[in-house]
C-alpha cells in the first residue's frame, strides 16, 4: 500500500489544480481587479513594477494563461501523464501566487496556504506518478512518462 501514496498524492493535487481551473472556467473577469491591484501590494523589488507596467495593463492574457495552465496541469496529473513536467508547470504556477497573490491577503497565517502549494507541487516532481498511472503503460508515448 506504501508504493501507492505517490500515486494518491499526484491525484490530490491534479484535483486542486483542476479546482482553481474550474472557477475561472465561465469567465476571468472577478481577477480583473485581483490583477489589477496585485502590484501595489507586493513588496518585492522588480516584481511590484513588472506588475504594475505589464501585467495590470495585460490582465486578461495572464488570466486565460493562469488558467490554461492550472487546467493543463490539473488534467496531467490526474491521468499521470508528463507528471513532472505537469509538477514542474505546477510549482511555477504556485511560486507565481506565492509571490503576487499571496500579499494581497490581509491575514498572514493564510498566506501559508499558497506557500504549502508549493511545497506540495515539489513534492510531485520528487515522487514522480507513482504506481497507478498512465504513464506507465508501454503504448504511451516517450514525451508523456
């Protein structure tokens, strides 16, 4: 049963991805001023201007790109396919909230939640798929294990 744990974990945290996708699935417009006012509060040099300079005034594309990529993420690590890669792709994701969206919440304690996300992500590029997953199957393709 222990072999199975990393297969278990891969599936929890495709469905947390697959979530967060989920809710910006029939439009991104409440991100607008999430976006918008990410930079000013963010303390981090370079960071805030790059907020403030190209993505306030780009919003949407980062929008649809954040959710692209939590959606993508989400469904290969469901299935277990390009696992690492798919936790790679998830941990820059969460590196990405951790360091824009985290700032924005008023309660420090609850910033913790974006950073386990990336600890969690790390930990899938560690693991690997685990035992149940497609990857593990011969006719899938090499670009896909």
């Amino acid at each position: 049963m222990s072999e199975a744990w990393s297969s278990v974990f891969r599936l929890v945290v495709g469905i947390f991805w697959l979530y967060f996708a989920s809710t910006k699935w029939q439009g991104v417009g409440w991100m607008r001023g999430l976006i918008q006012s990410a930079g000013a509060a963010n303390p981090i040099p370079g960071l805030h201007e790059l907020l403030i300079q190209v993505v306030a005034p780009n919003w949407l594309v980062f929008a649809i790109a954040q959710t692209v990529g939590e959606t993508v993420v989400g469904i290969l690590l469901i299935l277990g396919l390009a696992t690492r890669w798919a936790g790679i792709g998830g941990f820059l994701l969460a590196v990405n909230l951790a360091l824009v969206v985290a700032f924005e919440v008023s309660d420090p304690g609850f910033r913790w939640l974006y950073y386990l996300a990336v600890l969690v992500n790390a930990q899938v590029i560690v693991s690997g798929a685990g035992p149940y997953a497609l990857s593990r199957f011969g006719w899938v393709p090499a670009f896909l294990r």
